[in-house]
C-alpha cells in the first residue's frame, strides 16, 4: 500500500479551511494554494517537489534549476527551450541567474541576482566566514574530496587557494559549485552605492 500523501492531506486540510472561511479573497488564495498541489500531482512531480521540500531543510544556498560553464551555453539553452522555466535560478560559471521570461512577447532573459551574496550574510553574523573544514590548492582537489565523502553535504566551508570558498552541493542537478567568500565584500559595497545613491536623490525636507 502507497503510504499517504501529504499533498492530499494539505489539499483537504484547505479544503476544511476554505468552508469555514468567509471573505471571498481568502476562499480564492485557498482554492489557488489547493489548485497548485494538485497541479504538482496531475503532471507528475510529486517526487521533484518532495526533493524541493527536502532541499528548503538544508543549510545550502538556494536550489538551482541548471548549470553552465560558460554565458553562452546558458543562452543556447534558453533560446531553445520549448518551455523555459519561470523565475528560477540557473548558474553560469557558477554565479546565480534569474530567468526572466514571458510567455505572450517570448522575452527570454538571464538576469545576475544576489542570491548566494544573501545567504553568505545569513552565515556570516560575526562579520567573518565560518572556520574551514579542509584546505585545497586546486578545485578539482575539493570536488575529488567533496565526491569522496560518504555522505555529501548540502555546502561546506573550505580553503580554496588561500581564500575562504563556499563548496554547495545541489543535489538536483549534481552539481558542486564554489562561492568566493569575497563576493559579500563586493556585495556591500554595491549596497553601500545604492543607499548613498538613494540619499542624494532623496529632497531635503523644507525649513519651517
């Protein structure tokens, strides 16, 4: 027998909760979160969206649909999808991309995105990143280690050439992508432009 599936008893759980609601928004959002799971359901993806569960458990930056080595394969591969992926995240050289894309004009786009820069600032709340767990001159040194593990983590701090490198590991894709921890530092100070940008362009509140 096929154990229970939590899609079912969350699609049933908003059905109780959209006969006891009342304000008409409410019951649409309900019936579009319902409609949603079911979606999962009907087209098969039940297992992709248990592995996208487990994936939001892990201590890894965020999940990927794609890797490229180089902005070219990755274009190539957006100029031809038949159904490009809405609003996920690739890698390109392993730096995160936003697909921007819509379905009426066919606009296809990669657009660089902060994503990883965010969840450095999350890991480094002291200002420094977490101690390394190896050293390694050379990354194919760190992926024939990473691969050798018995068990493969979501990320891992390590010492890559002298510098502090963020090792994440998606597991959708099988793919092991190297952050440098140098990256937050450009991070800030790109954010410390857009305030000083927005601070100027601010009018100065008039003298009583």
């Amino acid at each position: 027998m096929r154990p229970k599936s939590p899609i079912f008893e969350a699609m049933n759980l908003l059905g109780l909760i959209h006969e006891k609601t009342e304000s008409a928004e409410e019951k649409e959002l309900l019936l579009t979160a319902a409609e949603a799971l079911r979606f999962i359901n009907a087209t098969g993806q039940q297992y992709e969206f248990d592995d996208y569960r487990q994936e939001l458990r892990t201590e890894g930056p965020e999940m990927v649909v794609a890797s490229f080595a180089t902005r070219e394969e990755a274009e190539a591969w957006l100029k031809n999808h038949p159904k490009p992926p809405y609003m996920t995240l690739v890698l390109i050289a392993d730096q995160y991309h936003l697909v921007r894309y819509d379905r009426d004009s066919n606009f296809r786009k990669l657009v660089p995105t902060y994503s990883v820069e965010y969840h450095f600032e999350e890991m480094m709340k002291d200002g420094r990143p977490p101690p390394p767990v190896a050293s390694f001159d050379t990354r194919e040194q760190a992926r024939a280690w990473f691969y050798g593990l018995p068990e493969r983590p979501s990320q891992a701090v390590i010492q890559l050439g002298g510098e502090p490198y963020l090792a994440a590991y998606h597991r959708n894709i099988d793919h092991l992508a190297f952050h440098p921890f140098s990256l937050f530092e450009r991070f800030l100070e790109w954010r410390k432009t857009l305030k000083e940008k927005k601070d100027t362009e601010e009018p100065e509140p008039h003298s009583q």
